[in-house]
C-alpha cells in the first residue's frame, strides 16, 4: 500500500523509483513463497511483476531522475549566472499562482505553446476545490500571467482572472477567451 501511494502521489522521480523499490521486495518476497510451496501460478506472475518492478527502478531511479536532476542543476545555475533565470517546462505543472500582492490564487496545471512560435498560449490555472476536487480550471492568457522562478504572478486583476470562464473536462479552447474591457486593468 505504501508503495501504491508512493507512485500514484507523483511526487517527483526519486519518491516514485523508491516505491518501485518497495514493490520490488514484495513482488520478490512473493515469488519465493511461490516457489517455496509450490504455487506455480503465484511464482509466474511476481517473477514478471519483479522484471516490470525492475523496469520502473531504471525508469524513474535511473532515466527521470537524471532529467529532473538536469533540469534542477540548469535552474541553480541561471541563478548564478548573467543569463537569464530558467525553470523547467515541467515545473509550471503544480507550480503556485498568485496575486500581485501574493495571495495564492490556485495552481498552474498546464501550459499551452504555440507550436510554430514556441511562445505559451495560455496557462491552465486550477483554483478553489482540494485534491482536484471541485476545482475550477481557467485559461489564462500569457499578457495576464508573469513568470517567475517559484511561482506563477498574475498580472491582471483578479476579478478579471474569476470573470474567465472556466474550462470544461477534456474540451479545452484552441486560445484564451477574451474578458469585457471593464474587468481589465
């Protein structure tokens, strides 16, 4: 159980590769009971649960672990540099949205981009709801929302970020929706 909420919380590649590791000790430890009494069936199916459980230590242990590591290390380096500071694609998925004043709004859940510009369309914000319960998905346009290393600041009045409508499960719109000029800034 512990290693089913270590992979399904998705907290990053060392968390998941770890609970890969602890199926890893179960599938083998009932391999042996298998084996030991005889239980053909129990001993073929947490062999090849072991070898999947291998290939998820190698996938998130090994391959995504030196990605997010690569990622990390680029990051602390723009810090340090001249260059400009840089976060990772993937880190703009769960990163905080806040106000001007730096009152948490919701979440980043996703970034749109433009495929022919590489320029972000919108970014889809996740407010209100706990868990992904309940929640309210907006679009927000690029011109309202400003980057920054930890966190996501909009740039446009908040009563213009809770006037966009919110998005609907799986139908997602090509590009932003425009809000009435009196809501603007």
């Amino acid at each position: 159980m512990i290693a089913a909420m270590m992979t399904a919380a998705n907290l990053g590649a060392r968390v998941t590769g770890w609970g890969f590791v602890i199926f890893t000790a179960g599938s083998l430890a009932w391999s042996l009971l298998g084996f030991a009494t005889g239980q053909t069936n129990l001993l073929a199916t947490n062999v090849f649960l072991t070898f999947v459980n291998i290939v998820g230590i190698w996938r998130w242990l090994g391959r995504q672990r030196a990605y997010e590591d690569g990622g990390k290390s680029a990051e602390a380096a723009s810090r340090r540099s001249r260059h400009p500071n840089l976060f990772t694609a993937t880190g703009i998925s769960g990163m905080p949205v806040v106000t001007a004043d730096g009152r948490a709004v919701g979440k980043a859940v996703e970034a749109l981009v433009a495929c022919e510009t590489g320029h972000v369309s919108y970014v889809v914000v996740a407010s209100d709801g706990v868990g992904g319960i309940a929640e309210t998905l907006r679009a927000v346009a690029r011109a309202d929302i400003r980057f920054a290393c930890e966190k996501l600041e909009l740039v446009c009045a908040l009563d213009r970020f809770e006037a966009l409508p919110s998005l609907k499960e799986g139908d997602w719109p090509a590009a932003p929706v425009a809000v009435e000029p009196e809501l603007m800034r």
